[in-house]
C-alpha cells in the first residue's frame, strides 16, 4: 500500500476551502476566463509544479490525471477513485480527508453522501 502524503492532502484541502471559486470537483482542469478552477486531482498536480497546460496534455494520455494524482498523494486504486470521483461534494471531501488525515480506509461514495447529509 503507498503511503498517504498527509501534506499534500492537506495543502490541497485547504486551498479548496480558501478558494471554492477554483474549485469544480467536475473537472480535471478547466481554463476559464475567469481563472483557473480544478478538482481535487487537478489541483494536487497544480500545486505539485504541473501547469495547466501539463495537466490538460495529460489528458490525451493514458492514466491522464487521475494516475500521478493517485501517486503524488499516495492513494490506493480504489482510494483515488473515491477521492477524485465528479460528483463528490465539498462536504462529502472533508469527510474523505478526514478519513484519510486519521488512516482510516475510505467508505464509500453513497456513505460520505449519506454522512454529509446527516451534517
């Protein structure tokens, strides 16, 4: 099993909190005309010294973004695929970092839904 870079997950966390206009858990990347927004993934690459311009030819390749996300982080398979999933909320991402800070195991994508409702 790789190991978590609690740093980085860190860092990433508390950008999307500090800037939630950049943050779209929907996209990779998108380059805007207003800035720069990037989901979880995109911006570990970000502020892992990728441009976007790195990141979007990423995109054509196979693995894209979602491979040396995984392994900047140091996510499992199944882990990255919870973690960098489109439709994850802000709230269900807390729950997930939360997780992930404390060495748990990530739960499913329907129990961080279902926690960050009771919330």
């Amino acid at each position: 099993m790789p190991r978590r870079n609690l740093e980085l997950i860190d860092k990433v966390w508390q950008h999307i909190q500090d800037h939630p206009e950049q943050h779209q858990q929907s996209a990779w990347i998108d380059i805007g005309s207003c800035g720069t927004a990037a989901c979880f993934a995109g911006h570990t690459l970000l502020m892992s010294g990728y441009s976007p311009s790195d990141i979007m030819e990423l995109l054509n390749h196979d693995g894209g973004v979602r491979k040396p996300a995984a392994k900047l982080l140091g996510l499992t398979r199944m882990e990255c695929a919870t973690l960098f999933r489109g439709d994850n909320t802000t709230a269900m991402l807390g729950l997930m970092v939360k997780d992930l800070q404390n060495g748990e195991k990530l739960l499913s994508c329907n129990q961080y839904e279902e926690l960050a409702d009771d919330e």
